[in-house]
C-alpha cells in the first residue's frame, strides 16, 4: 500500500485531537474560575475533573490509532499488532464512558437544579458514541483476528 494512503485519516486525527487539547488547556482551567451562575458552581468541579480524567483514555485511543494507521502503511494490517491497537482502542473508549457514567449524577443535579433536562440527554452523548465505538472496535478486532487466523491456515497449508 502506498506511504500516503492514510495521510487523510493521520491528519483527521489530529485535527481531532488539537481542540480537545486546547479545549483542556484553556477551556476547562477558565471555567471554574468564571462559572455561569455561583451558586452551583461547586457541582461543577466533578464534572471538570472527569473531563481531564477522561482526556487520558482519549488521546490514548488517538494515538493507537495513529499507530494503526502506520501499521496500515507498512503493509502489516493483518498482524498481531493491529489487534492489539484494535483492543487498546476498545478498551479507552470503555475507559472513556465509564468517567462519563461516573459524571452524570453531577450533570443530573446541574440540570435538575437549573431545570434543564435536556442538559442530561446532551450529557449521554458522549457515554454512547464511546460505547459505540468500544463495541465497532472489538468487532472489528474479532474479525481481523479471524481474518489472520485463516491466513496462518492457509500460509501451513501451502
């Protein structure tokens, strides 16, 4: 396989992780020190110490995708090690809802103090795209690891 065939999704990776670095870096060092309304800002610093706790797994899981893009490049994606980056992958993103799960009774009492209960939906969106990609990633693992199961099969057999 060509050297740049996966320089679109190398770039894409990291134009996702950049703003959640700086989103941590600025964002999330001004906000509990400037929060909307005072009166429930300490209900805040749990969610924000989830959010830094939870960037941990993410760019984890950014960075074994990028070495399983390298490893694509090589011309060794039906390799051991692209299911262990499949399985590392898998893993972060459990990792990833799990401190979002751990997150949401402090959203629940934001939105239940604010009344806004859409505030709780929009707090579910992360727990779900994670175990969706969680579970895309072990699927997918599986198959890879089927796929090079057959052709240490058939590499015997030839």
């Amino acid at each position: 396989m060509k050297r740049g065939s996966t320089l679109f999704l190398k770039i894409a990776i990291i134009l996702i992780g950049v703003p959640v670095l700086s989103l941590g870096v600025f964002g999330l060092t001004w906000l509990p020190n400037n929060p909307v309304n005072p009166k429930y800002a300490h209900m805040i610093y749990p969610i924000i110490l989830g959010m830094y706790v939870s960037a941990i797994p993410f760019f984890i899981a950014l960075y074994q995708a990028f070495k399983l893009l390298n490893i694509i490049d090589i011309n060794q994606a039906f390799s051991k090690l692209s299911v262990k980056c499949l399985k590392n992958i898998k893993l972060c993103a459990a990792a990833f809802s799990g401190v979002y799960g751990l997150i949401m009774p402090f959203v629940f009492l934001i939105a239940e103090f604010d009344d806004a209960p859409g505030l709780v939906i929009i707090g579910m969106i992360p727990v779900f795209a994670s175990i969706v990609i969680s579970v895309f990633a072990a699927v997918l693992g599986k198959l890879l690891k089927e796929a090079i199961d057959i052709k240490d099969d058939n590499d015997l057999t030839i």
